[in-house]
C-alpha cells in the first residue's frame, strides 16, 4: 500500500513522503526513528493532567487499574492481558 501510494504520490514506489521534507521541519526529524523520539516527561504530564488531559476529562481512568485487577482476579486472564493499561 506505502508503495502504491508513493507512486501515486511522488511518481516512484521509491520516493518516500520524508525525502520532501521541508527544511524548516528537517533538522527535527534527523533524530530518533523518522524524527520520532521517546517522550518527554513534560510531554507526559500535558497528555495526562494538562488542560485538556486525559485525566483531566476522564478521572474514572484512574479507576481502570482496579477494574483490571478485579478481572484478573476472576479468572478472565486473556481480557486482562489484552485490556490496554
């Protein structure tokens, strides 16, 4: 698909969307895996407890690692496992 779309795209299934980069944007994405880095702890902190944090907006998050630990305790280990913490 990545290919179809670059030849589509750019003319060549080889030309990849990070070649046009602009140079305002490039010095950023030279780093980490095409510019994507581990984040930060600030960057963090915003998601969860910024203005519109995730916790923020949703407090009964917080009580999902309860609900998780019930599951598990039930017996229903496969849901558990598979539930996003």
């Amino acid at each position: 698909m990545l290919a179809l779309y670059d030849r589509l795209a750019f003319g060549s299934p080889f030309h990849l969307s990070y070649r046009y980069v602009s140079a305002r944007f490039a010095e950023q994405q030279s780093g980490g895996f095409f510019g994507i880095h581990p984040p930060h702890w600030h960057a963090l902190e915003l998601v969860l407890l910024g203005n519109r944090g995730l916790l923020v907006d949703s407090p009964v998050l917080l009580l999902a690692p309860l609900g998780l630990r019930a599951l598990w305790r039930r017996g229903l280990h496969a849901e558990t496992a598979l539930a996003p913490s």
